[in-house]
C-alpha cells in the first residue's frame, strides 16, 4: 500500500491493496457446488501442526514456519482475492474451528509480510460478504494495524458500497472498532481518510459510530481543515451542522479551516467557514447579553443613600 501526498499538506490518499496474483492463485470459482470446500491435505496436515503448537504453546510464539507458511498462502488464496467467494470462506473457518477455537483466532489474524490480515483485504476490495463472515467469528481483530500502521476501518474509504446490505455491514465493522485509532503516517484517523477520499458516506457512517470530528493529527489537522483543503463542500456543510465540530482549531502552523480553504483557492468553502464563524460569534454574544440580562440584581434600601446611611449611622436614637 503506497500513500499518496496531497499537492499542499500531506493528508493521504490510500491505495488499494493488491495480493502477487502469481504467488495466490484462486482456488475455487465463486458458484456453491452443493459441497462444502475443505482445505487442501497438505494445509490439514499444516493445521494439525499449528494446532498442536498452539496446544502446548498459548502465547503463540511458534517456530514451525513451514507448517505456518503452507497454512498463510492457501487461508489467503481462499480469503483475500478480489474475486474471494464468501461461502469458501465460511468453510474453511468452520474446518478451523473444528480443530479449535485457538486455531481459528490465530488464522482469522494471521498477517502477510505487508501486515495485512484477510479483513484488511476484504474490506480494500469492497468484499463485504466476506468481512460479514469474518466479523461473525467473533476472533478477528479489527483494530489490528498493518506494516504501514492503518487498521482495516481506515481502508473502508477505498471500497465501494454496492448496497444497503453492505452499508450494515460497514456500520456493524465501525461499531465493534475503534475508530478513533491512528494511523503511524501522521496520526491521521478512518474520519481524516475517509475525508481525503470524499467520502460523504463514509464521514457520516463514522461520526455515527463515534468517531471524533476534532481529533487532530501530528501537525495539528482536523478533518475539516482536510476537507478545505480538498474543495470538499458537501463533507464541509456536513461537518459544520455537527454540535461538536469547532471550526476555530488552529494547526502547528497556526491556520484554521477558513485560511486553509482560502490558501487552497477554494473560495466558496471559505465564504462558508467565515459565514459559520460570525454565526458562532453572534450567538455567542446574545447568550452573554442574556446572561448579564437574567442575572439577579441586588435588593434596593426605600431609603435615599444619605437617608440609608444615616439611618445605619445615626446612635443617638
């Protein structure tokens, strides 16, 4: 996976992840014959070994690479190609959990030499089917980074949402994660991404799941100073109509939202960001004048203060 800069700060891009297609090769097509798929002999002879391993090694510090290695390259032929059929899937976890529930967790997580895990794959491809499955394993790790330091929610922004069905399946991913995790490259967050890839779905999916409109990343960015910067209009008024986005937040370079979009040319963003900005100013001050208004006065003397004094003063009688 190679992030690319944006031309003016360096909120990224993401590209999608791609497998060898040499080295994983599919296995099976996509349609059911009526029979459950079952993993090669030589991966069952490798999952005895793992297993077995597992049994007697809890922590999972394991040394049979090559039982490992056999196991690594047909789990991610089944699971991490664009064209991965999601009952082959169902299969083989099944098979894992025949074995044990500790094999099942360790395969689920298992990573390649990039760090991504057959979740990061799935949901790069926009294989919602199969992020459904592995998610109903209840084992997999999904806040777990790859090599590169992001977790699969924060690839979500490069997939497409075919459909209704899918779109519960994004949201049940965002709401068993957290989404508020961020990445090693920046400390930019799934909101921040999701953003650079005008993704309006996305954006709206996260701050559903909770995601926090004003984390700021190593250099002090917001999401919305992203979306400034971007030209991204509608994930701005998006953001502006959230109680809690605060459109005053300054970077490490001292710019806000409102002279980021005006660096970047984007004028009719600014005329919005400025807009919101005296709205916040003007409510800001009613609310003082009402306070000042309702707040209680002290109790007057029905004396004159001469009269009052003197009455307090005056001993003789």
């Amino acid at each position: 996976m190679v992030p690319l800069l944006s031309p003016h700060r360096k909120f990224q891009k993401l590209h999608c992840l791609h497998l060898n297609p040499l080295y994983f090769l599919p296995l099976h097509n996509k349609t059911r014959t009526g029979k459950k798929v079952m993993p090669s002999k030589e991966m069952q002879g490798a999952l005895k070994v793992l297993n077995d391993s597992l049994q007697k090694s809890p922590s999972k510090n394991l040394k049979n690479h090559s039982a490992i290695n056999i196991i690594q390259q047909e789990w991610f032929k089944i699971s991490s190609l664009v064209t991965a059929n999601p009952l082959d899937v169902e299969d083989y976890l099944d098979a894992f959990e025949d074995m044990s529930s500790s094999l099942l967790e360790y395969i689920v997580n298992m990573s390649d030499s990039s760090g991504n895990t057959a979740m990061h794959y799935a949901v790069s491809h926009g294989n919602f089917d199969v992020v459904s499955i592995l998610l109903d394993s209840k084992v997999c790790d999904i806040n777990k980074p790859n090599k590169a330091g992001y977790t699969s929610v924060m690839l979500v922004s490069l997939a497409e949402v075919r459909s209704q069905t899918h779109a519960n399946v994004v949201r049940r991913l965002f709401q068993l994660s957290d989404v508020n995790i961020r990445a090693k490259q920046h400390g930019q967050t799934a909101l921040m991404l999701a953003v650079s890839h005008g993704r309006l779905d996305m954006v709206k999916m996260l701050l559903e799941a909770g995601a926090d409109i004003n984390i700021q990343d190593e250099d002090g960015s917001t999401a919305l100073m992203c979306a400034a910067e971007h030209g991204h209009i509608e994930i701005v008024k998006h953001f502006l109509s959230h109680p809690d986005c605060d459109s005053n937040l300054t970077d490490v370079d001292g710019s806000t939202a409102l002279k980021i979009a005006m660096e970047a040319g984007h004028r009719h963003i600014g005329v919005l960001l400025y807009a919101h900005k005296r709205n916040l100013q003007k409510a800001t001050s009613n609310k003082l004048k009402k306070t000042k208004s309702s707040s209680p006065k002290p109790p007057s003397s029905p004396l004159p203060i001469r009269s009052s004094l003197r009455a307090l003063t005056d001993t003789t009688k």
